[in-house]
C-alpha cells in the first residue's frame, strides 16, 4: 500500500538566505522542513528556458517553479544537504519518492551546475544513478545522470550526439539522454510516466 494516497502535505512560506546574498532574502516553501527547488504542476507550462533562466530560476512557488541553479549551487556548497524527489505516476495518481543523503550541484563556471548524488532510498526507483541499459537496448550507465552537467537548448553539456535539452524541451542534467526528467517531457522511468513533480533540499 502506497503511503502517499490521499496525502496532503503541510507547505508554510518562508524566507531563506541565500550565501553571498544575505541583503536579499528568497521566498519559498517549505514542506516539513524541506525547501522546494523545482514543483511541476501538469503538462501546460513551458519548461523549454535559457540557460540564464535555468541559472536564476522562474515560474511561480504556488505553480509550476524552477528555484535557480545558482541559489542551489550556493546552498549545497555551503553546506551538506539532502535530496527529496517526489513524483505523481499516470494513471493510478500514487505518489512515489526517492530521497538522497547527500545531494551537491557544482558552480557555473568550472562545472556547469554538474548533479552529484548519493545514499539513494525510496520506492520511485534510483533513477538519479540509473546504471542498467533501456529495456535491454544500448550499453549500460549511458542514462545515469549522476556527475553530468547541466544542459538547456543554448548551452550543450551533455555527452550525447544531440543536445539533449532540444530534443526533450526542458534543461535538465542529462547524460544520453535521462532515464529520469522532471522537465520538458516529464518522465521517473521506475515510477512511469509523471503527472505532477518536486524536488526539494534539507539540511542533513
């Protein structure tokens, strides 16, 4: 039995301060204690943004919403934090998680934001360090995502022939391409197909 069913999770609205950037406190929402970077709400919003969009972050905390790259880049270097992703699977509307002891993002300059992860556990699936193959088609670990880069349709970093971020419309950090994106064609392998994402950081 799923312990999501029917969940109603308690979101407060707080300011944080950001690294480097203590004169201008950010708005978010926090769940029991857990910062919201990214909420996917449906199919409708345009996850297809510039890298400089992805950097500084858009939408709305009460919709669809991307934190920044930079304000997490600068949160995670600070110190440790943990990972939180939770994902709504179509058609049966559970709700499914995977959480990571230690997640850090890398800066702009000398990593492009590249995702590091570890400590997975969960019952949505290890899809961040996804190391199998695609049901038994191409090598394995060409979709694990752990230690890439970030990529959107202006700024290629990933490894694959193709830009990634162009062929899928959203920035993500793929590999060749993902087995897990929460942006652009909004997939968690494991759990199936995505109607509704967040992601969120804690301190350890």
């Amino acid at each position: 039995m799923n312990i999501f069913v029917g969940f109603v999770a308690s979101n407060l609205t707080v300011n944080i301060t950001i690294p480097t950037q203590s004169d201008h406190p950010v708005t978010v929402k926090s769940v029991f204690g857990w910062i919201m970077i990214h909420q996917r709400l449906g199919s409708s919003f345009n996850w297809n943004r510039s890298w400089a969009e992805y950097k500084a972050g858009f939408g709305s905390i009460d919709a669809d919403f991307w934190f920044g790259l930079e304000k997490v880049h600068l949160l995670t270097s600070s110190q440790p934090y943990r990972l939180r992703v939770e994902v709504q699977e179509w058609p049966s509307n559970l709700w499914y998680s995977a959480e990571y002891w230690s997640f850090k993002i890398g800066d702009e300059l000398n990593d492009k934001y590249r995702l590091e992860v570890s400590g997975y556990r969960g019952d949505a699936g290890d899809s961040l360090q996804y190391q199998g193959d695609y049901y038994g088609v191409g090598p394995s670990g060409i979709y694990n995502v752990n230690g890439m880069k970030f990529t959107t349709y202006d700024q290629d970093n990933d490894p694959a022939f193709e830009n990634c971020a162009v062929s899928y419309s959203g920035g993500w950090w793929y590999n060749m391409c993902y087995w897990a994106c929460l942006t652009g064609r909004s997939q968690w392998n494991t759990a199936g197909q995505v109607v509704n994402s967040r992601i969120m950081i804690k301190l350890q």
